[in-house]
C-alpha cells in the first residue's frame, strides 16, 4: 500500500492535465445533500460572492424521505447530480458507479490546497485500487485537533435537568435514569403546560444509531460503529472484534430501557418518528433526554437558542456501566482522536460536465481567505479583527443561531460538504469561531457561563476525559461493508426489528423471551459481520 500511495503521489504531482482556470461562461451546478436541509435565500450574500467569483450558482436538492431508498432510485435512473454527497451511505455512490476517481484531477502543481489537504492521509482515505471518490468533509485538523465540546456520540440531557437537581456530577447509566425520573415527576409539564417526555429513541433509517450505538459506549468504547474492538492486541497482534448487540453486556441496556418504557418515560412513538418530528420535539423543549450525536440535532439547538430557551439545550454526559452490573470499573472514552470522515462529503458524479471547474471550485474554496468567508464571513459585517485576532460581538455570535439569518448570510450546503480546514490558522486564529477561546467565553450565554461555573468547568469538554489517541484503524464505522451487504442488511433489519419490541416487552418474562429470540435471529448476520470487520481492521493494521 505505501508503494501505491508512493505512485500516486508521484502521479498527482506531475499528471499533465487541462488547466482548470475557471471558464468565462456562467453554469449552474446541480446540488443532491443526503439529508434534509433549507433552500438558501436568492440573495444569499456568500451564494453571491462564489457566483460573481467563479461563475458558478447552485440548484439544491435536499433529502426527503429515506436516503438508501432514494439514492438507490438515483442510481437505478441514473439520475445524478453534478455534486453529490450520499450521506451516510455515500458507498452505495461509490459502488453503484455514480462517481467518478478525484486523484486524476489533483496535484501538487496545479490544485496546492487540495494536494496538501490529503497528502498524509491518502494511506487511510484510498480504497484498494488507489482510487479516492470523496475528500472528507470534516476531521482534517490543522495545527492540532481542538476539543472545546463533544461533537460526536453521548447521552444528553437538559440543563435545566442537572440545575434542578443542584449540578449533580451524572457518570453511570443509573443516575442518568434516575435524575430524568426524578425531575419527570417533579415537573409533570413545562410552564406552559407541555407534557415531557423523559427520553427519545430516533430510529429512522441510517439515524437508528441512536438506538444501536449505545452499548459500546456504556462498556468504555470511542465510536466504532457496529463493533467492539479490543484496543489492546493478543500475542500474535490481533485487535479482536466482535459485535456487541448480540453480547450479554448489551441486555442490560435494554432492560433498563424497558423499565424506564413501562415507567412511562419513553414514549411508543418514539419507534417511529421521523426525524424531522424528532427534530420538531426537540426544538419544542419538551424532551428531556436522548442518546444521539451533537452534530446530528444542531438544528434543534438552534432554534432552543434563538427562541432563548437555554435551560432546554443539551449537555452531552459519558455514561458507563457501574459495577453493579458485574462489567467490573470501566473508564469512559467518549472522545477519540481527530478522525477523517471517510467517504463522507461531496463526490463529483460521472454526469458532471465540468469536473475540472468543480476541482478548482474545491481548491479555491480551501484557501485561506475563502475559509474564511465561509466559517467567519464577511469582515465589519460578521466579525471584527483587534490586535490580529478574529473577534465577534455578542450580537454578531448569538445570530448565528438564527435560522432565517443562516440561509442568507451562510453557505451552509456547499461548507458542509466540501473539503474544510479545522483546527487553528497559522496565526493562532481557529477555523471555527465557536473555538475561537475569546469568543467561546464572551459570546457564552450567561445561563450558560453560570451552568458551567456551578461545575467549575470552562468549556463543556470538561464533562468528558480527554481524547485518546486515534487508533490504527481510525474508527470502525468507516469500513465498508458492500462486500457483505445482505448479511450486513439483514444484521441492521434484525436490531430495527426486534429492538424496540425488546423495549415494549409487557414483563421480565417476555423481556428474557424476545432477548434470546433476538439473539438466536442475529446470530448468523453477527457471525458474518464480525469475521468480515476482523480482516477489514487487521488490513487497515497492517497497511
């Protein structure tokens, strides 16, 4: 693999390709995002900006309804967009043909901030072939990774939750349940008289890791999808995997799920909701807790900041099993190392026209100045810079929570999905203003900085331990499974299936009956799963 990466690197850098000047003559380029989203404002002023630049306006499509079944829809019609970005079944895109091989189109001569952007990554981001379809979208950190929040996986809870039960330091799965069942029967109804519902599944088609992913998290694990890795090799350097629904130490968090379901803290639609109704709950205030990903509900918190409801934002907790479930004293590791999103992001589609001006898009786009533009915006209007540092008002921080005010000042679709840089600028500056150290502070609401202060924290990172050190095979979930997609589709249709009726289970009798019936059903796909996602990681090892 190091002698390929060798060669492509040798071919990027002096691969004779058209130049990819922009054109003079104006194009629009058609835009599919693999999830739902809002259309941006005709005067769009970074829409504009990017036009009157390159040339280049956008028509977007956005997610509606269920991504595997729409993108399969796509692939049968061919019907691709010019940039297409998959979600997170980008591989089916990749596999089904619809994209085409970026490298030919990269190199250090002609496309600088491309080049350098991959470069040391190409081991980990090429497939087998070489080929490289999609440069990630996030988790390209530079001059090290910054951890002010978690912005991936945990169990969330309002605020208002924690501040009514005095600031209490929740680390195990018990005191989680407890607290919300405690507030929940304290305060039945928000002040308007809005039932709570104590805690949400979403369930919805890629999304079901909010339901799935949980267990590995309460047994110590950083993010590897499906799989649970030993982190320490055997005497031959094996790195076991094994999947963890099927394992004892997953029953008992669908016990306590179950107890908490019969408790009536977990309500029967929550199985079904789509996930713009979890989204709409959310944003209502009303639930009070959920396991999900940061990233995966901004919306939600958006529209609680911009409506001043800070006491329903969500504070992201590590919980673990505590011993008393005879798994012995486990450690949370919530926050891994900075993790490239592979195969997430935009890919270029075959029916592209002009996949030269789409690279040079990209390329420009990666500059210092239009990062800027695209993560702080525009200069005496966005932010404001003092003695070399990138600064913003209270004002000018707090609209950016603003939905209305994002569609016409931000171009959220393309920087979302496009190659960005994370981190810190050369100059001390952070790519993200919410990193930005004076900014994190000054800009902090004041419920906020009074929460954080009656924790004696800083930032909300410090709720967690600190990041470990990124393993070999970066993160498992990462690993396509097209080569076993049947198994795999039946192993993901199995959990769907049995999970929530585990969690409905009228009894412990029926509760022990569905397990093992559950267990017995999986077993076969786990098998296959498990023994492919053994050779996939020991590749990656061993590359």
């Amino acid at each position: 693999m190091r002698k390929l990466v060798a060669m492509l690197l040798a071919l990027m850098m002096v691969l004779s390709m058209a130049s990819i000047a922009v054109a003079e003559e104006p194009i629009v380029v058609t835009v599919f995002r693999g999830d739902p989203g809002d259309q941006p404002a005709d005067d769009n002023k970074i829409y504009k900006m990017i036009e009157e630049e390159f040339g280049i306006k956008f028509e977007f499509e956005f997610l509606a309804g269920d991504l595997d079944e729409t993108l399969g829809t796509k692939l049968m019609n061919e019907d691709f967009p010019d940039l297409f970005d998959g979600g997170n079944s980008a591989e089916k895109l990749i596999n089904g043909g619809a994209l085409i091989d970026l490298l030919p189109y990269i190199s250090e001569e002609k496309t600088p901030n491309l080049y350098n952007h991959i470069k040391d990554l190409l081991p980990q981001l090429v497939n087998d072939n070489g080929e490289l379809f999609i440069i990630p979208n996030y988790g390209i950190n530079y001059n090290g990774q910054i951890v002010n929040a978690c912005n991936g996986p945990a169990f969330f809870v309002q605020k208002q939750v924690l501040a009514w039960d005095n600031y209490p330091q929740i680390k195990t799965l018990d005191q989680y349940f407890d607290l919300i069942e405690r507030f929940l029967a304290a305060n039945p109804t928000d002040e308007n008289g809005a039932k709570y519902e104590g805690f949400a599944i979403l369930c919805e088609d890629w999304r079901h890791f909010c339901l799935i992913n949980p267990v590995q998290h309460l047994m110590g694990q950083p993010n590897e999808g499906e799989v649970f890795i030993n982190r320490t090799p055997d005497e031959n350097g094996v790195y076991a995997v094994e999947t963890f629904i099927d394992k004892p130490y997953a029953k008992p968090y669908y016990k306590k799920l179950n107890e908490m379901y019969k408790k009536g803290l977990i309500n029967p639609d929550t199985f079904v909701m789509t996930y713009d109704q979890y989204i709409a709950k959310l944003s209502s205030g009303t639930v009070l807790g959920m396991f999900d990903q940061t990233w995966d509900f901004g919306t939600a918190t958006a529209a609680l900041e911009t409506a001043g409801m800070y006491k329903n934002t969500y504070v992201a907790l590590p919980l673990v099993y505590d011993e008393s479930y005879g798994f012995g004293t486990i450690s949370e590791q919530y926050l891994n190392g900075g993790v490239p999103n592979k195969d997430r992001g935009f890919g270029i589609s075959v029916s592209c026209e002009y996949p030269e001006r789409m690279i040079n898009l990209f390329e420009n786009l990666l500059s210092d100045r239009w990062q800027t533009i695209l993560q702080w915006g525009i200069e005496g209007e966005d932010y404001y810079v003092e003695n070399g540092r990138l600064l913003m008002t209270p004002e000018q921080y707090s609209v950016r929570s603003d939905a209305t005010w994002k569609i016409q000042n931000q171009a959220l679709t393309i920087w979302e999905s496009a190659p960005k840089k994370q981190g810190s600028m050369d100059d001390g500056n952070t790519w993200a203003p919410g990193d930005q150290p004076e900014i994190l502070q000054l800009n902090m609401s004041d419920y906020d900085k009074e929460f954080l202060a009656a924790y004696g924290y800083g930032k909300w990172a410090d709720f967690f331990n600190p990041p470990c050190e990124l393993a070999p095979w970066g993160e498992a979930w990462q690993i396509d499974s097209a080569p076993i997609d049947d198994d795999n589709k039946d192993f993901l249709a199995c959990q769907d299936q049995w999970l929530p009726k585990i969690i409905m289970s009228a009894d412990d009798a029926e509760f022990d009956a569905n397990w093992d019936a559950f267990v017995a059903e999986i077993a076969p796909f786990a098998q296959v799963k498990t023994e492919f996602m053994q050779e996939e990681v020991m590749k990656l090892v061993n590359k």
